[in-house]
C-alpha cells in the first residue's frame, strides 16, 4: 500500500524539497509562538481566577462575620426585649404599690389640700 501512495506523489526537485522544509519550518515556528501565546492567555485565566477566587472567599468571609453580627445583634434585642418587659412589671408594680401608700397617707393624714391648709 505505501508504493500505492508513493507512486500517486510528485516527484519534487531540490529547489522545492528545500522550500517546503523552509515552508514547514516556519509553520512549525508560528505553531510555538501559536502555543506560547495560548499558554501566556492561560495564564493570564489562571492568575485572573485565582484573585477571583481570594476576592470571594473574602467576601464569604465577610458575609459570615456580617450573619454572626447580626445573629448577636438579634440576640442582643431579645433580651433587651426581655429586660424591658421585666422593668416595665416592675414599675407597674411600684406604680401600684406608691397608689397604695398616697392612698392610706391620704386617709391618715388627709388630702393634699388638706395638708396645705394647715401649714
């Protein structure tokens, strides 16, 4: 088969023997610069992709430290929530005893206009 194939070839002179081998060298030239250039593009996707990936853990980062404020910040207002309710019960508590001691002041010593009359 390969006498098959080399018979259907033209024979080539030297003069073009020696200007396809300059023809392939020069392809084989570009092909490299080709390649290094790709290479140099992968690169350039490499290092792009890696500040890509620094910039979202540093956002994730972040973003966790943001839910962890906000969770105490939650936190914190339940009970501050829970402090307050507490003081409120126990000025309405004292709110309720005062009443009870104007009122048994007042029924022994009087009123207030009472009080002012006589001094």
């Amino acid at each position: 088969m390969d006498d098959d194939v080399s018979r259907n070839l033209p024979e080539l002179t030297d003069e073009e023997l020696i200007s396809t081998a300059r023809e392939f060298a020069r392809n084989r030239e570009q092909l490299s610069m080709l390649m290094a250039s790709v290479l140099e593009a992968l690169e350039g996707i490499v290092n792009y992709l890696e500040k890509y990936a620094k910039a979202a853990d540093a956002r994730d980062d972040l973003l966790t430290a943001r839910m962890t404020l906000h969770q105490s910040v939650m936190d914190l207002l339940g009970t501050l929530k829970d402090v307050v309710a507490e003081n409120t019960v126990a000025i309405n508590a004292n709110t309720e005893r005062l009443e009870k001691f104007l009122t048994k002041f007042e029924l022994y010593f009087g009123t207030e206009r009472g009080l002012e009359l006589e001094n």
